[in-house]
C-alpha cells in the first residue's frame, strides 16, 4: 500500500518541477515560440544566433542560455551589451565551469559582467567558435560590478 503512495508522490514531485528547458534551431523559431515575448532570451542575443539552449528556474530566476553566432558578430554582440566589466580570468573560468563549459580561458574567449540594481549577469564568448554562453544570476562576481548606473 506504501509504495503506490510514494511513486504517486515522486512523480507529483518531478511534474511540478520549476525548471524548464528548451532548444530552438535558431532566434526566429524561439521568437515564434514565445521566447522572445517570455523574457527568455535576453534583448542582446542577435537575430543570426542558432543552435539556442535556455534553461530557467521560475523560483529562483535563474538561467542559462547558449547560442552559436557567426564568429564575426560576437564582438559587435558584446560591445552593444551595457552596463558591463570585464571578468578576469579565474572569474571568467568560474562562469564556465558553472555553465559545464570544459574549454580554456584564452585569448579567443572572453567574459562580462552584466549589472543592474536588481539582478547579476555573465556571458561567455568565444571569438573563434561563436559559441556564447549567459548565466544569470552571479552574484559571487557581484564586487567587480561597474559603479552605480
């Protein structure tokens, strides 16, 4: 009798999860999607940006995002993202180890730090792939924040 009960309970548990994933081929099946209009895909992600894995927790607001840009934009990207500050390097190596990204911090990546009164960004990018990862929030780089806005 005990055991029905308990996979009735795990199985109420893993349905209720707040997490959500989602992959979309590229910005305009994410856009048709309601991505766009959820907030899950921050204003700086470019039009161009393909192969794109947004995972979010609705308790905790917190979030990773991947996309692949053409290597060329990824700079543009970058310099359109304000406020930001530069993460050095251990901080930018623990941006992506917290994104399971097994890469090397070298001079074809490189990492912000997005700030606003409410909430802490990273994003990750690398030059020569194109590959861009976002995690939100990151408070532990919260002291390398640009002065206030």
């Amino acid at each position: 009798m005990k055991m029905p009960f308990i996979a009735s309970l795990l199985l109420s548990l893993v349905a209720c999860s707040d997490e959500k994933e989602a992959s979309y081929a590229t910005y305009g099946e994410a856009e048709r999607a309601g991505a766009i209009r959820r907030g899950w895909l921050p204003p700086f992600v470019p039009h161009s940006a393909r192969q794109i894995s947004e995972r979010h927790d609705l308790d905790t607001n917190a979030q990773e995002l991947t996309f692949v840009l053409p290597a060329a934009e990824v700079g543009a990207m970058l310099a359109r993202i304000t406020p930001h500050n530069r993460l050095p390097g251990h901080l930018a190596a623990k941006a992506m180890a917290e994104s399971g990204r097994v890469e090397e911090v070298d001079r074809d990546v490189e990492a912000i730090l997005l700030c606003t009164h409410s909430y802490s960004g990273a994003v990750v990018a690398n030059y020569r792939t194109g590959l861009v990862t976002y995690l939100t929030p990151v408070e532990w780089a919260r002291e390398h924040c640009p002065g206030p806005e």
